[in-house]
C-alpha cells in the first residue's frame, strides 16, 4: 500500500516510503524514511517484507504501516547483493547474485523469520569468475515459471556488446540444476 523508493542517486543509503494508499505523497502524515549504512542495488518484496539488498549486506522493513516502530533490520551483515537486476522470486525463494554465488532469502518454520541459502556450488567457477569481473558487465534476469527457471544474463560492456551470456537454473525437487 506504499510506494517505495531506494538507492535514489544522491541518496544511495535510504529507503524512501510513501503515505499509505498514497504512491505520490512523500511528505505526508505516515511517510518517511529510513537510512542504513550501506549502499542500496535493489529492492523486492517477500512476502509481507521488503527485502533491501545492499553491496555488503541484507535487510528488510518492518512496521512500515506504524511510523513509531518501523525500522530496518539486519537478515546478513556479510553477505551482499552484486546486482539489484539479478534479484528474482522463483519457488517461494528470492534469488540473487552475491559475491560468493547465488544465493537464495528463503522463509523458515518460524514467522517474520528469514534464511540464506546458497545454490550455486555446481557452477561456483563461472560464478567466481563473473563475482570477480561483474563491473564489466550488464547484469539481466529473469524467471520463466512454466519451466522453473531462473536466468541470469550478463554482456560484457568491454567487447561487441550483442555478446550475451547467461546462466539458467532449473529448479528441481532436490535443488537447482544450472546449465550455461
């Protein structure tokens, strides 16, 4: 019921909420902001959160709907989000490119509580390498949910930019199998 802006260019360390049912009132009684100490790539919903990803940690905002108790609290303090282009729900998960891999936000048994996972040990060489260079590229992805598939692509801006790689995993009952 809010809109939401973050990572706005000059203010790349906030999160900007609209009044509730008021995606252009920004200044009204039940907007507002909340500023967090890492740089903002990208934003998702998981279930009744909001999921902030940033380059060297994770958080989502709670209690947007009571201005005296929102706040931003930490899912990971040392794992980040590479890409804000990658960030993709497939299977109830939310995937994304971490330095490290991709990795998953996942749900657990336990209400308002959240998991990190990783997926992608099978192709952990590629991922590696693409971690290592990903300033070179232009990040896309996507879902395809007839095939439960997550794709991720990336151009090298270095070359013939109609160059285009990518990364397609399919989710399977016993985990992600990855094709390139």
């Amino acid at each position: 019921h809010h809109l939401i802006a973050a990572g706005v260019e000059g203010n790349e360390t906030t999160v900007y909420y609209s009044v509730h049912n008021g995606p252009e009132d920004f200044s009204g009684s039940g907007s507002g902001s909340v500023t967090i100490t890492d740089k903002i790539v990208g934003i998702k919903g998981f279930r009744a959160d909001l999921i902030v990803f940033c380059e060297n940690s994770i958080h989502k905002l709670i209690n947007i709907d009571d201005s005296q108790t929102v706040s931003i609290v930490s899912i990971a303090e040392n794992i980040g989000c590479l890409s804000g282009y990658s960030i993709q729900e497939i299977g109830g998960d939310l995937v994304f490119l971490a330095p490290d891999g991709i990795r998953t936000v996942a749900g657990t048994a336990r209400i308002g509580d959240t998991e990190l996972g990783t997926v992608s040990k099978a192709i952990q060489p590629l991922i590696n390498d693409l971690a290592r260079n990903v300033n070179d590229y232009v990040i896309s992805s996507m879902v395809h949910r007839d095939k439960s598939q997550y794709r991720l692509f990336y151009t090298d801006t270095t070359k013939n930019k109609s160059e285009q790689r990518g990364i397609i995993g399919t989710l399977r009952p016993d985990g992600f199998q990855w094709s390139e």
